[in-house]
C-alpha cells in the first residue's frame, strides 16, 4: 500500500465528511442569522405548556367565579369598560373603514382629537388585530379573548427565557413550563393588568429585554436583541419604561454574580446599551408621538404616595388577597417557595445568592420609597395606584426561584430556611382584613404537601433511575395541575373582590344597543354633530356608540379641549381627563350639534305574572328609554367679523357662551341665598355659597336660591362643585356631582321660568360643597333663535370632512376670522385657496385662520407631532444598525481570513 492510499479516505469517510460540513453549516446559520432552538424543539415546547397552563388557569378562575364569557356578571369594571372597549370599539370601526376619521384624527370624540397617540398608546400591540376577527356588537369578547391570548404569551416567553438559561437535571422544559406560567398568573396580572390590557404589553416585554441581555452577554443575535427592544418600547412604551429598568436590574446582577473580565464586562454592558438605542430607535415614531401628546395632555394633581405596611404588602405576595392601593405580588405558592430558597441553596455560588438576594431587596425597597418610585415612573405622576411595576418583582421573584432550582432541588435545610420564611409571610398576614383565611390554610397545606412529597421523592430515588424518573414525572404533573388550581382560584377571588371596589359599565344589553341605534340613524357627520348624551354608558361614548361629542377618556386628553371646555361649563371626571357631554343648547349651537340622545330611566309594567310578581315582592321592572332631541346649529364652520382685540375667557361661563356665540342671551339675575325656614344666608366675600349636608339624612333641602327672570326662558344653574340635588320648585329634582379636584358637574337646566317671574331653587347638599356667584342664568331661546341664524348666514356654505382634512367654502369677500368647531391642539395647518398658508390660531379655544377677503375656501389638515422627527431617527438607527451589523461582519470575516489563510 503506497502513501498516497493510505491517506486516500473510502468513500463511506468522504460521505460522513459531507454531511458534517453540511451540519456545521446549518450550526453556524442557526447561531448567527436565525436562532431556531428559540422556536422549535423542548423550548417551544415548554413555552407551548406555559401558556396552556395560564390560559386555563385564567379562563377557570373566571368560569368558576361566574364573569363574562363564562357568566353573567359583567368583567367591564373600571378602565375597562370605561375606556379600553370603546378604545376598542373605534379601533374596530378605523380597521374596517366605518370610523368617522382616520388614524390621524378621531373625529367622535372631544370634538376631533388627535387619534395616533391613542391608538400608539393603548393599541399598538399587534394582539388589537384580534378585535377585527370578531362582530363589532362582541367587541367585550375579542377584548377577553385577547387579554388571555397577552398572559399566555407572557407566560411562553417567560418559560421560552428560562429554558435558554442553564439547568441541571431532568424535565427542563416542564418545570420552566411551570415557573412561565407562574409568571403569567402572577398577581399583577389578575389583579391589575387583567382590566388595563395595555399593560399585559409589559408583562411580555420583560422576559423579551431579559432575552435580549443573555444575547448581549453572550455575543449573539444583535439584530433580534435589537427587534426584541424595539417591539416592546413599540407596543407599549409606558409599561416597556418598568421592564426595560427591571431588565437593566438583571444585567446588573449578571455582571456582579460572575467572574467576568472587566473588559468583558464593559463590552457586555455597552451591547446591551446598543441594543437598547438602536431598539427605542426604531421604536421612535410611537414613542414621539405619545410623548408630544402627553405633553399636551391636562395635568392632574399628584396624589399623595403612602407606602403599604408590612401585613399588606407580604398578604400580597399570598394567594386570595386584593387590595387597591398595595402591590400585587402573587407568583403562586410554589414559584415564591423556590425563590424563597435561593439565600439559603449552598448549592448556588455564594456571588449569585448574594446579588440576587440584594438586587430583589432593591428593587422591593424602590417601590416603597418615595424618591425611588418617582424614579420608576420618570418623575410623573400617575392617575392611579403607584405600584403599576409590580410585575417586574413578579418576574425577578420567578427567575430566582428557577435559578435556585437550577441547581438541583434544594438540600432539607435550604427548603426549611424557605418554609420558616412563609410562614411567617403567613403569620404576619394571617389577621389582615383583606384576606382570604381559607387561602392562607391552602397555603399551608400546599407547604405541607410539597415537604412529603419531597421526601417521597427521595425516597424512589433509591429504588432506580427509571422509577425516579416516573415519580418526577408523576409530580411535576402534580405540581402543574396544584398550581393551576391555585391560580384559578385566586383569579375567581379577585374577581368578586374587584367587582365590588369598582364600578362597572353596561357595555352590553337593551340600554347600550337602543342608544347605538338611535345616534348611528339620527347620524349626520359633517352636516352636524350626534351627541349620544348624558347619562353616559362609559366615558367615551362616541367611540362605543357613534356619533360625534366632547366625551373623551384618555392619559392624553389635551389641555386645550379641557380648559376650554371648562371655561363653557362643561363637566368632568377623572380629575379633568374624562370631559361630559352637557345638555346646553348654547354650546350646541356653537359646536354644531344638531342632534342629541337623551335617555331616561323609567318604570314598565312587569312581564311577570301577577301571582309571582306579588310573591317575590315586586311591582316593575326599570328600563331605559331613548329619546332624540333635533336642534338648528351652526356649521362647523363658522365666520366671525374682525376685532380690534383678541376675545378672552372670563369668570362666567354663560358668557364665556356669549362671547363664543356672538350674541348675548343669557340673563344673569341677582340672587339670594335663604334657609329652608326663609331666613337670609350670608354667602362668602366672593359671593358664593358654602353648603353643608345634613348630618341626619331627610329629604328636605336646607338652602334656597332666590332670583326673578323674564317668564318663560329657560332657567341653568352652575354648580361645579355641588354634589346634591337642586330642585326648580315645581319641576323634577336635578342631580349634580361635582367634588373639588376629583370630578366637575356641568351646567344644568333647571326648568323653565314661571308666568310670575320668581325663581326659588332649593338645594339638598350631600357634601360640604360650594355654588359659585353668579350660578343661575336665563336663557332667551328667541335671540338664541336669532345667534344661530346669522352664524348659519355669515357662516360656510360647504364643509367637507375627509380623515384627518377639512375643507370649506366661505361666503364671498370674507373677512375676519373662520373659526373652526373643533378644539385648537397642536398639529393643524392650514391653507386658504389664494396661496396663503396662514398659521393656525386659537379663538377662544377653538382652531381658526385669519381671512384676506379674497379667499373663497379654507383647507385644514392634521398631523400628529413627533411623528416627522420620529420616522427620521428610525430611519437613522435603521442606517446606523445596519452599518454597525455589516461592519461586524467583514470584521469578523476580515479576522478568520487572517487566522485561517488560503493556500
């Protein structure tokens, strides 16, 4: 045999060397271009359970406490019914072309506010396509079905970043299931999140920037590190703000718990910051736009930060508890017990116990401490709870708990340092009322079952391999379906316990679907507005129902529209973020709404039989009526004679009406305050009066107003801050609920003025409250008549609405101003048909343009602020990711060319 056939190989060797360089190659693909151990095999797998283990665990814990879909009770509490399905419901409307706007402007509510900061705000994540899937009279399912899809996306993703991390021992990929579904099902989720669906956003974003920090570790996946940063700031930058500080926690922790270079450390730290640039980058465009809007958005007053006690907050961390104003800290029984064990796991390198024990104390402490919570919420202040973070806690506490496992189950004495830490979480909760006594001996049960199934473990594993694995198969199982029962359970409690703190919305039933009908048929946009009226169903019911009004809720409710609305009379909740709609024919007129729904609770003969209606004690049944009240307004766009000064604002708001009208119709009578026996009141120096409530409940009314007004004209009362009844003598009680700094009562008519002329308004506080001077005004509807006659003459003879543009054609050789009915926030531009592009103004609030007398039509278009300079800094750190991802490439290239020379 010669040299050369001894080196020569057969040919089997030659086939098994062409399928090894085809494996390196798909290796090397797989680690540089396309990471698929993240979508396929045991890792999908266990992010697949996950997320079945949360979705079942939610949907049984509302199936068994009886809410919507599963039940009766109705889910639309609070924000949810209120503001995130009529959100919903519009968003609905814009995806199947109905929406009365475009993405730029909703022209339903606040009389055409900006849409895109709402839609990037609350919408953005692409889970909100699911609403399109289903009817629009079901939109309260599709929000369900979408809240449940967001937890148990969390859920996968948490389990997907904890089966990437390493593990010893069998059934990875289970008990990563099982650890991600804890997370799903944690106690921010259910409690808080599950009526904010925005904020689910963050719960998925957490475990994506821990993903994208091991990759900043460890060298690998610079583009999808980066697409992780920028799908979560997109989606939802608000809750993306606390997962992005909790990811940076993380980082922190990894760099101080291993041995690492300090160079390497520095590299390691400034990819991860990389990645979070090019990441909120390219996110820029949303994340510009809610920024200008929030801006722009009316201010609330701070509420005062109290931190919770040592009983609430470790009750939170428990099963079966709800409170508010806490934070809601429940990862389940079993994810909290394992984390508990990682101070004391001699198994776990003594650096990694220590920054993990340090770093979760932290950022506990953070949310408890007042500088440190400004902080969290970049020195705003949030119209809510303070601790809206808590699920970054949730998420740390699990990954301790998976790390500590990590390692092998826990030495006896690791596990007891863990029991006598929950118990006495246990014992320090145990008297707290708000919770749940049969929860806390299902936590210790859940304890004392663990501990013998422990030891049973132990036990098998002496017995064979094969039996062991058996046994930890059996109990994983055992564990899942525990922990699922306890997450259910715990959502069924929450459940009750929420519906009874807050209120709900009837966003389904006779009432919402009769008011629908009536505003979609009496609809006629831009001819002239139809406001669906008060009482209101939610805070935005022209998105829910249709039409177009000033009700509009919302974090980015501009300062524009609420000032001006409350210098009108208008009313409010939500501490100024949620403007009423107001039943005033003035301002009507001026906002061009010609059409508006009143609805009305009245009794109706029973349909039940006699016998049994006599047996169970009742005699009718409520239902609402629906009633349409169809007036003559001004157009939408109207032209005012020119001034030599600028019209401003006063003290009054029926003048403040007048001013904005053009023409006076109110009379402002004298009045006098009297005692329910007639004697005479003294008001404040400032003229108005302070109105004390009964300290014993009757239906008598302590205060009177006297005033004398032209007989027949229409009789209002301002009382922003009254919260009672005021009564016209003769005429039916009129409720307002107006609190200083909480909500404002808008205007209200009172009746009509009697044939002698003499007003006597009696009033029956129910707060200590306050009627300003000047509060009563008749109205002549006559030279209201008049008003909105000449506007109609001298006003647009055409308007055309088309998205986010308005069109009109002016009367001949006008000049003045040409005011628009729609609030003057930030982004209008506006041209007249002559060439001039003059700038937009404001008229007493609303958006105007200064006429030349030549122009015969008038052109104004909307576009959202931020949203320029936020397509060109994406398209910046798209040039930038680009270049840096290309350059590293020929640098690596460049350095294995070097190493490994061709011959």
């Amino acid at each position: 045999m010669t040299t050369q056939e001894v080196h020569q190989p057969p040919a089997t060797v030659s086939a098994y060397r062409q399928v090894g360089d085809g494996l390196t190659f798909w290796t090397r693909l797989r680690g540089r271009a396309l990471p698929w151990a993240l979508v396929a095999g045991p890792r999908l797998q266990a992010a697949f359970m996950a997320g079945l283990l949360a979705a079942v665990g939610l949907c049984a814990g509302d199936a068994v406490a009886g809410f919507f879909p599963f039940g009766a009770s109705t889910r639309s509490v609070s924000d949810l019914g209120n503001q995130y399905i009529p959100f919903y419901a519009y968003y609905w409307d814009v995806l199947h072309g109905h929406a009365r706007g475009d993405l730029f402007v909703n022209w339903a509510s606040g009389f055409g506010s900006s849409y895109l900061p709402d839609a990037f705000y609350y919408l953005a994540s692409p889970f909100s396509f699911l609403v399109a899937l289903f009817p629009r009279a079901q939109i309260d399912l599709a929000v369900y079905v979408l809240t449940v899809a967001k937890i148990a996306t969390a859920a996968a993703v948490m389990a997907l970043y904890l089966r990437c991390l390493s593990f010893r021992g069998p059934l990875r990929s289970g008990r990563a299931a099982v650890f991600g579904a804890a997370y799903g099902l944690c106690g921010w989720s259910v409690t808080d999140a599950a009526y904010n669906p925005m904020w689910l956003d963050g719960l998925i974003a957490f475990p994506l920037l821990c993903l994208a920090v091991e990759w900043a570790l460890a060298r690998r996946h610079p583009v999808l590190g980066t697409l992780c940063v920028a799908f979560t700031w997109a989606c939802n930058f608000y809750t993306a703000h606390f997962a992005t500080i909790g990811a940076a926690v993380l980082l922190l922790i990894r760099l101080a718990s291993e041995y690492r270079p300090l160079r390497d450390r520095l590299h390691a730290t400034g990819r991860a910051l990389l990645y979070g640039g090019l990441g909120v980058g390219l996110a820029a465009p949303i994340v510009l736009v809610v920024f200008s809007a929030a801006r722009d958005a009316w201010p609330v007053d701070p509420r005062p930060f109290i931190p919770v006690d040592v009983g609430p907050l470790l009750g939170r961390l428990l099963p079966g508890s709800y409170q508010f104003s806490s934070p809601a800290l429940f990862v389940g029984t079993f994810a909290l017990f394992a984390a508990l064990t990682l101070p004391f796991n001699p198994a776990v390198p003594l650096r990694v116990r220590v920054a993990w024990t340090v770093a979760v104390t932290l950022v506990l402490g953070s949310m408890l401490w007042e500088p440190t919570v400004h902080l969290w919420y970049a020195f705003t202040n949030p119209n809510g709870s303070y601790y809206r973070q808590a699920f970054v806690l949730c998420g740390l506490l699990v990954i301790a708990g998976w790390k500590s496992f990590s390692y092998g189950v826990p030495r006896p004495y690791a596990l007891a340092g863990a029991a006598a830490l929950l118990g006495a979480a246990v014992w320090a909760t145990s008297r707290w009322e708000h919770m749940s006594p049969h929860m806390i001996q299902w936590t210790a049960v859940t304890v004392a079952a663990g501990a013998v199934l422990y030891r049973t473990l132990t036990l098998v594993r002496s017995r064979g391999p094969r039996l062991h694995r058996g046994a930890a198969v059996a109990l994983l199982a055992l564990l899942a379906t525990v922990q699922t029962v306890e997450a259910a359970a715990n959502v069924a409690l929450v459940d009750t316990r929420r519906a009874d703190v807050l209120d709900d919305y009837p966003t389904r039933g006779p009432w919402p679907e009769s008011l629908r009908a009536v505003v979609v048929s009496a609809d006629r946009w831009p001819a002239y507005r139809t406001d669906p009226g008060e009482p209101r169903i939610t805070a935005n019911d022209p998105q829910f129902l249709g039409g177009e009004g000033a009700e509009y809720y919302s974090s980015l409710t501009s300062t524009a529209l609420v000032d001006t609305l409350a210098h009108l009379g208008f009313g409010w909740t939500s501490r100024g973020r949620a403007p009423k709609s107001m039943d005033n024919p003035v301002t009507d007129a001026v906002f061009a709404i010609g059409a508006r729904a009143h609805s009305r609770q009245v009794i109706a003969p029973s349909t039940l039989p006699m016998g049994l209606r006599r047996a169970e004690g009742i005699v009718a049944e409520p239902r609402t009526e629906v009633t349409l009240t169809v007036r003559s307004t001004a157009p939408l766009v109207t032209v005012r004679p020119p001034s030599p000064r600028t019209p401003r604002y006063g003290d009054s708001p029926f003048r403040n009406q007048e001013l904005l009208l053009g023409a006076q119709v109110y009379d402002l009578p004298a009045t006098t305050y009297l005692r329910k026996d007639g004697t005479p009141l003294p008001g404040n120096p400032d003229g108005s009066l302070q109105t004390i409530p009964d300290p014993v409940r009757t239906p008598s009314y302590p205060y009177i107003l006297r005033a004398t007004c032209r007989p027949g004209d229409e009789v209002y009362l301002h009382a922003p801050e009254f919260t009672g009844v005021a009564t016209l003598a003769g005429r039916d009680p009129v409720s307002f609920t107006g609190v200083a700094g909480q909500s404002r009562a808008s205007i209200q008519k009172l009746g009509t003025v009697p044939g002698t002329g003499r007003l006597k308004i009696k009033l029956r506080p129910h707060l200590v409250s306050r009627v300003p001077s000047q509060a009563l005004a008749c109205l002549d509807t006559t030279r209201l008549t008049e008003a909105v006659r000449h506007l109609r003459a001298t006003g647009a003879t055409r308007v055309h609405v088309t998205g986010h543009t308005v069109r009109a054609t002016l009367p001949p050789a006008a000049t003045g101003t040409a005011v628009l009915a729609v609030p003057a926030i930030t982004g209008w531009t506006c041209s007249l048909n002559t060439g001039e592009r003059p700038s937009a103004r404001r008229y007493l609030g609303l958006l105007a343009v200064p006429l030349n007398g030549r122009a015969t039509s008038l052109t104004c278009s909307f576009a959202p602020p931020g949203l320029n300079l936020g397509l060109l800094i994406t398209g910046a750190s798209l040039l930038a990711g680009s270049a840096l991802y290309a350059g590293r490439r020929l640098l690596l290239r460049w350095r294995r060319t070097r190493a490994f020379p061709s011959p």
